[in-house]
C-alpha cells in the first residue's frame, strides 16, 4: 500500500509539472564560483584532487551546505572542535566495531 502511494504522488507531482522541459533555476547556485574552484585546482598541478575544505567550499557553491568535520581523539580536543565549529555538535566514535551502531552509543548529541 506504501509503494502504491508513493506511485500515485510521483504520478500527481509528474502530472503538475509547469514544464518539463525547462531546467529550474536556483538563487543559491554560484556556478561562477564553482568554475573559478575547479580552475584554481586544475590550475595548482594536483589535478581534481580536493580536499575535505575544498570539497565543502564547491558543495556549498551549489546549495549544499556541509557540516565540518574535525578529529576529537581527547576530550580537550572535542571542546576545542566544539568551540571552533560552534554549538551544537554531534559526537561520532570512528572506532570500526561502533560505525553504523547507534545501540552502542557511537553518536553523542549537543
């Protein structure tokens, strides 16, 4: 019954489209930033390899905005990452037998 639902909105959203031909336009997309990003890369020698903050710099170029990551292997090290980041943040252990275990308590909230 769930699948038969979720046909029938997919069937309604198709149905209303205004046009289906016509590519939509986005006010937080900056492609010209995004082209000076992957010129600037190319342009480095490294080829496209980016890194974490450039990954998230290009992301965000497009809409998409990416929460920062930062390494906590103590706990003056996670008030430090917490400060840097700001509040809240989300805690999440790395060791291989916690990832994908939230049951064991490998994610800590605020």
């Amino acid at each position: 019954v769930r699948a038969l639902a979720h046909s029938v909105e997919y069937a309604q959203w198709r149905r209303d489209a205004a046009d289906p031909g016509k590519v939509p336009e986005y006010d937080d997309i900056d492609e010209k930033a995004a082209a000076a990003l992957v010129d600037r890369q190319l342009t480095s020698g490294q080829g496209l390899t980016l890194g974490q903050d450039e990954t998230c710099d290009l992301l965000g170029t497009y809409g998409i905005h990416v929460h920062r990551a930062l390494p906590a292997p103590s706990p003056d090290a996670a008030a430090g990452a917490a400060r840097s980041l700001g509040y809240p943040v989300a805690l999440k252990a790395t060791a291989p037998h916690l990832r994908h275990r939230a049951d064991l308590g490998g994610v800590r909230l605020d």
